[in-house]
C-alpha cells in the first residue's frame, strides 16, 4: 500500500486548527440570566465607622485617605459614615477619669447644665470640641472638599454605646431580674460600663438626643440622617454599654415620637431616621427586641431602620458567612441595615489578603441576595495603629504616614464604587456555575441605564460563563476586578453581542462588570 508523506508544517497547522476549533466550541462553565426589569430592594450604600478616631496628623495623608475611602472615581466610593455619641462619663476620683467624653456639660457639682422650656422640655448645654465630635468633623471637611467625586449625598448616622450616666446624676440604675448573664450591679467608679437607663429619665434622654440631632448640621457641618438608639444593647462587655430589651426600646422610641416635634425635629419621610436595636449578631431574637417595637403602632411608626451587626460571620460554617434570613423585617417596610462586623473566627480566612477579601464578599452577596439588606458597613474605616499586622478591625492602617490597605477594602470596593444609593437589586442567576463557589448578583440604576454585575469565583480555576439579559441589551461593560495582584483595577471592556455576553471570571477573584444598556 502506497503511504503518502504528510509534512512536519501540515500537521503543526491542522493541530493549532483543531485545538482553535475546540476552544471555539468549548461550552461555557455556567450560565447567568439576567431580569432586568425586576426589582427587589433598594441600596441605600456603604460605608463604616470613625468612632474613637482620629484622621491622620499630616493633611496630605488625610486628604488621601479620604479619598480612598470616599471618592467614587478615584476610591471605593464609600456613602456612609457611622459616628459615635461620646455619652461617656467619669468625675475626678472614678476610674480613669481621663477616659470622661465630657459632652453633656455639667456644673461643679456633677449634674448636668440644660435650661427648662415652657413646654415642658429641657435643652441641655453640649460640648462638640471633644475628641470624637472633633474628629468627625475634620473627616467631613475633608469629604466635603471632595466636591463632585464625592458622595452624591453621604448619609451620617449617630450611635450611642451608652446614655449619659455618673455616680451623681444616676441616670442609669441596676440589672436585676434578666438573667445570671446579664444582671448588674453598677460600679460607680465606671459608671459608664452596663447598667439600665431609668425609665424616669427616659423624657431627659430624649430631650438631650434632640439637642444633638438638631445642632449637628450647624457644628459639625453635615446633616444627620440617622439615630440610632443603642449600640448591642442586650450584650455586656467591659468597655461603654447599656442594657435595654425590646420593651424598654419599644417604650423609649415612643418618647422619641413624642419629644423631638417638641424641637421641631422631623420623624420618618424626609425627616430624620431611627434605627434600633444595632444587635450584635444576626442570630438576633426577632420576637425579644424587634417585634415589640413593630407591634405597637406608636413605636412602629417611628423606627425607620432596623439595624444588626454581623459578628456570627466568623462562626458560621456555612457559607452565608453569618447572614439569616428574616422575612418579618422584609415586610415591615424597614430599611434593613447591617451596620458593623469585622475580626476573625474559625471560618473566617485569617489575614488581610485575597481570602479574607472573598469571604466578604460574600457576606455582602448573602446579605444582599438573601436577607436584602439595604446597606453594608464595616466596623473601622481606618486605625492608627494595631498590635496585629493583618488589623482585622479596620480597612486601612495609618503607619505613621504611609496608609496600608486590606484585600477586604477593595472587596467592598467591587460594589460601593458602581452601587450607587438609590440603585436596585434585580433577579438574576446567584450560583452561575454549578457545584462550585461562584456568587453573582445584579443591580441597576432605575432612573439611568446603568447596570452592574458582580461575580465572585472563590475557587483556583478561570471560568467562563454565559450571561444572558432580558428586557434589555447590553450597551458597554467595563471590567473592574481585585485579585491577589488587583486592587479594584480597570481591565479594559468587556465583548458584548446585543443581549449577551461571554465572560471570565479569574481564579480567586471579586469583578465587577459596569456599563449600560439599550
């Protein structure tokens, strides 16, 4: 039989044909679809917190560390911001008395300085100068001179850790009749730890918590949008606290509803907001503190917001990351916020870099896909200093001058910096491969054609996936990405054809795909 010869050359081009034609013909990983059209909550944004900080001494790194946190074309895009109210108190003769917030202004005696009004009201003299008020203020000017690359409209929400309270005016009293946990004989050397505020002084706190919303635009430059009542009210610690149940929280947000039109505060739409209870985890007792307060018509149509921190997270072996569903806040047409997490755990990846991003990330996506919250915060913005290198409190660590920044800041990056307040989540496919860790979720702008896309892919592998949009069809969509070697970094446009698009999602990596649509 006669053989005919073929080349080395031909058979180099017909394996680079066939090995082309394979690729061009390999399915992708997974698919994606996408409902443009429908709804689900609204975002009202991110951020975190700046309570005990101070901004950096040197204006030039305090300036740029504003801007990483607050600028949204050249930072993460951050939209709120959660301070403290310094209620802390200690007199000459406590326990470090240096610690005192000196706030409520007092007279020599210790009581507190306020005048009383003919209707029955009393305006307490405060001292905005102090270390927290202070700081906060600095921040905001310079998030004000952010002028347009800044927040469209940044949302300030107060939190006390404690009423005001010292060994003279005693406005707090004693736990008793809680549990073996929680009762608590207060120390009046540190008078600001636990303790119960007294149901007597209940119209006083109030009235000092409207003297605080109503001069806050005029001495810190900024208006507040929300109060918040107490921060983890049912959990004891050895640092500033207070106990309330959701009785007593219920009780006082109707003295709230009743004081503050006193001062000409506004309540509800358009007015300030009230957020309660700030609980520390999401394993919170719906019926003990929340249901209380939404099942008195008085107290329910004050609370605007229904707040929880997330520090179950670390602790949660599945892969919700610490998030619970709560269908009874979904319908009671509360703003539902998670309002502070951050450490560690034994599910958490330790560290700060791409990992401990990942696991994040997707505790935003399970917050958002499934208990629909309506914003996300981290505890610290930024720290100073920290004994750990991997600062697991904050987002950024300020060493002298230089800012160092964690995997996890970028990873709330990929959605604050696109997600803009008053965007909406819309249906789509939330595990586009199956049978491996990848999340995604959709949002759009409802007034624009915006559209972002957010993909999570937590295993070692590059995959491709199909996405498919109804109701519209893809316009432009750039590609933003963090990795190991990517901090929220512009990856050039991604390939689009009509209503679809074939995307690669890298290995161990958070993207966002950001454009419009027809």
């Amino acid at each position: 039989m006669k053989v005919k010869k073929i080349s080395l050359g031909c058979v180099l081009i017909y394996l680079l044909f066939t090995a082309c034609n394979t690729s061009a013909n390999k399915e992708p990983d997974g698919m994606l679809n996408i409902k443009y059209n429908e709804f689900h909550q609204e975002i009202d944004g991110f951020g975190g917190s700046d309570a005990w900080l101070r901004m950096p001494y040197e204006k030039e790194t305090a300036e740029k560390l504003t801007e990483l946190l607050y600028s949204k074309t050249e930072g993460i895009g951050f939209t709120i911001l959660r301070n403290r109210i310094p209620f802390r108190e200690r007199l000459e003769g406590d326990d470090s008395p240096g610690l005192n917030d000196g706030f409520v202004m007092r007279n020599r005696d210790g009581t507190y300085i306020y005048t009383q009004n003919a209707d029955g009201s009393k305006t307490f003299e405060l001292n905005w100068d102090g270390w927290d008020m202070s700081g906060t203020r600095e921040f905001l000017g310079h998030i004000r001179d952010l002028g347009e690359n800044g927040p469209e409209n940044l949302v300030i929400m107060s939190t006390p850790w404690t009423p005001p309270n010292n060994r003279v005016t005693r406005w707090k009293e004693d736990i008793t009749g809680v549990s073996e946990k929680l009762d608590y004989s207060i120390d009046w050397n540190k008078p600001d730890i636990w303790g119960r505020l007294r149901k007597d002084r209940y119209n006083d706190y109030a009235d000092l918590l409207a003297d605080y919303v109503k001069n806050y635009e005029s001495m810190m430059g900024w208006p507040l949008s929300i109060l918040s009542v107490q921060n983890e009210p049912n959990w004891k610690v050895d640092y500033e606290s207070a106990y309330w149940n959701g009785e007593d929280l219920r009780d006082f947000i109707k003295v709230i509803g009743q004081r503050f039109p006193m001062k000409g505060i506004k309540l509800g739409s358009g007015g300030l907001g009230i957020m309660a209870p700030e609980y520390e985890n999401y394993n919170v007792i719906f019926n003990e503190m929340i249901k209380p307060i939404l099942d008195d018509h008085e107290s329910e149509k004050v609370l605007t917001h229904i707040g929880l921190h997330q520090y179950n997270s670390g602790y949660d072996p599945s892969l919700r990351a610490g998030t619970i569903n709560f269908p009874e806040i979904n319908e009671s047409g509360k703003r539902f916020w998670q309002t502070e997490v951050s450490g560690s755990g034994p599910y958490m990846p330790a560290g700060k870099g791409i990992d401990n991003a990942l696991f994040y990330a997707r505790m935003i996506h399970f917050n958002m896909i499934q208990a629909q919250t309506n914003a996300f915060l981290y505890w610290w913005l930024w720290t100073n200093s920290s004994n750990d290198d991997n600062f697991p409190g904050s987002l950024v660590m300020i060493d002298f001058d230089e800012i160092i920044t964690s995997k996890r800041l970028y990873a709330m990056g990929q959605y604050s910096r696109f997600i803009r307040p008053g965007w909406v989540r819309i249906t789509c496919d939330t595990n586009p491969v199956r049978g491996r860790s990848v999340f995604s979720s959709a949002y759009r702008n409802p007034e624009t054609k915006e559209i972002a896309v957010v993909f999570i892919n937590e295993t070692a592998t590059s995959l491709t996936v199909s996405v498919n949009i109804t109701d519209a069809e893809f316009n432009k969509l750039e590609i933003w990405k963090t990795s190991a070697n990517e901090n929220l970094e512009h990856s050039g446009n991604q390939k689009v054809s009509r209503n679809t698009a074939e995307v690669v999602i890298p290995p161990k990596a958070i993207v966002t795909f950001y454009g419009t649509v027809k």
